[in-house]
C-alpha cells in the first residue's frame, strides 16, 4: 500500500453504536489530521496530531475521540452519534506542520442512522 | 479573520475551453496557498502550491495558478479543458503551523 489509506470506505451505524475509523499512511510523515466533509460545506479541520501528540482539537463534541498510537497510524472513535454526524471523514498526513501540503485517504463515508 | 472564498459554486465550459477558477484569500501574513482536486468518491489529491518562491505555480494536469499580492487572488486555469478534468475544485490556505482553512469548492463541468 501507498500514500495514506482509510477504513472502513463506508460505515453505516446507529445512535448506540460504538465504532472506529482507521487511518494509516506510507509516507514517513510527523503529522496526521481528521476532516469531516459535509455536503455544501467547507471541509472542517477536526484534529491535528504532530509527532503523536494532539495539537489543535477545534471544539468538536466529545462522542468524537481520536488516537494516534504511532506516526504512521490515526484512529477516530465514534459513540452515541447524531444523524448530523454523517459525512465523509478525511484522514490527512503531511511532512510536519508549517507549509507542507497534506496528502489525503479517500475517505470513510458514514451514515448514522 | 483569515480565510479563503471561491467565487462561483459551480463553473461549465466546453472540452478545449479555457478553464478559470477563482480563489481569494485573506491574510495578515504572507499566506502559504494550494489547489486540491476531488474526484467522486475519492479524497483530496494536490495540484498545485504556492510557498513565496515565484508566484506563477505549475501544477499537475496542465493547471497552474498565479498568487497576485494586490488582488489577494490565486485563481487557477488551465488553457484547455479536458473530459477528464470533471471534478470539484479546493482552494486552501494555511493559517499557522496547525491549521489549513479551505474554500467550500467549486465542481468544474466539462461539455463534449
């Protein structure tokens, strides 16, 4: 595998349910990063995480809960979702923060039900 | 505030027509700007960035943007459109070490 990859591609799941999304990137990079995309919107910067450590959370409700164990793996933890939650959540890497450009997965589209 | 507007949701041109994508941005330091290019069902992939070194940037696929300091503008073309080049558009610019802020996009239709 190459560049940055994201599962599951597609995730459908309830009100109570408990479930993770799981990023992983290739590319030897110190920054990882989740965005939620939903339609008619900008996408939204949710998480950063630098050298493994978080390092910008902007104000996003609790029942989103990110990981990032090592460099190279991200995860986003999910429970007791709203149907507002669906969207397609983007997983992110880059070489460091500053002005390197960030390679992007294709994305995990969720439907909360 | 800092932050970044696309000018037009929504841009159709025939296939060999001239492509212009509009993007400006707002910043009180000198900005680090990039195109990012969707395609259905698939993440962001990058065309093209500028970082200061010379403001006309080649990207990939025939496109380049121009940064013009006094228009706060960095709009992307592409001479001749392409069937293939049928995708949403991002503009984005990085506001600090941690933050990137994007545009809301704009899907580029190209008629045969």
């Amino acid at each position: 595998e190459t560049g940055v990859t994201q599962t599951p591609r597609h995730l459908v799941m309830g009100m109570t349910n408990k479930k993770s999304l799981k990023c992983e990137q290739h590319l030897g990079h110190n920054a990882m990063y989740w965005y939620k995309q939903s339609a008619k919107k900008p996408l939204e910067l949710m998480f950063v995480y630098s050298l493994e450590e978080r390092v910008e959370n902007n104000s996003v409700p609790s029942r989103f809960s990110p990981e990032c164990p090592n460099s190279s793996h991200l995860f986003l933890h999910l429970h007791t979702l709203q149907p507002e939650d669906s969207a397609l959540y983007l997983c992110a890497s880059s070489q460091g923060t500053g002005h390197y450009e960030q390679y992007f997965g294709p994305g995990t589209r969720l439907t909360v039900t | 505030a800092q932050s970044v507007t696309q000018l037009g949701s929504h841009v159709s041109v025939s296939e060999g027509a001239l492509v212009l994508l509009r993007c400006n941005y707002s910043s009180s330091v000198p900005p680090y700007l990039f195109w990012y290019v969707q395609y259905p069902n698939q993440g962001l992939q990058l065309l093209l960035k500028y970082t200061s070194a010379a403001t006309l940037v080649k990207g990939i696929n025939g496109f380049e943007a121009e940064f013009k300091k006094s228009e706060t503008s960095f709009h992307l073309t592409k001479p001749s459109a392409h069937m293939s080049d049928a995708a949403e558009y991002f503009c984005a610019v990085r506001l600090n070490n941690n933050d990137m802020r994007f545009g809301a996009g704009t899907r580029l239709t190209v008629k045969p």
